[in-house]
C-alpha cells in the first residue's frame, strides 16, 4: 500500500480566515466559538492525497468476504463429533508430528 503525504499536519492550527492558533487559556469567547464552527465545516483540500495500490484493493475485497463467512463450520463440527463418537476419527501421529516440526520452523 502506498501512501503519499504531501504536507502532513499543514491544516491542524489553522482556523477559517488561516489566523495564527490562539494562545491556551485564553478567554476570548469568540475565538473559541469561530474554532468550534471551524471544526464542524468541511475544510478545503490543500493537496494532500492517499494512494492505495492495486495488492491493498484485493486484499481489501477477500478481507470483506471473509467477514461475510461463518466464524464455525457447524456442518465439520458435527461430522468431527460423529466420528469421533463412533470410532471413526484416526489421528495420524506422523503428520501431526510433520505439521508441529514444519510450525516451530516458521517461528
């Protein structure tokens, strides 16, 4: 994903006639109430701008349809739970095994 900033923070003190920021403490009321009327107006563009690549679109997409699948496959759990019940249900000791060894690598 790439991302492009062209004058980051450029617009976080100024207010709508692009006035210097007012001092802390201070207690002139129509200052604060211009910068609350500010803060509820959309702000005008200066140029910034976001690039997203076409790999973070994609990965954007498969992350949304993945939210739309079920967290448990009900139909898996209850085939497990049926096998193991009737006997059915072998664990393979050497793939288990092959599987823990080829994790602990990727550590």
């Amino acid at each position: 994903m790439a991302i492009e900033f062209n004058r980051a923070n450029s617009t976080q003190n100024l207010t709508k006639n692009n006035a210097p920021p007012t001092k802390a403490g201070s207690n002139d009321n129509s200052t604060s109430q211009a910068t609350q009327a500010d803060a509820s107006t959309p702000t005008k563009s200066l140029g910034e701008s976001v690039k997203i690549s076409q790999n973070a679109l994609e990965l954007q997409s498969i992350n949304d349809k993945l939210k739309q699948m079920p967290d448990i496959n009900h139909d898996k759990v209850q085939e497990l739970k049926q096998a193991i019940n009737d006997g059915s249900y072998k664990v393979d000791s050497v793939l288990t095994a092959n599987k823990m060894l080829d994790f602990e690598a990727q550590l």
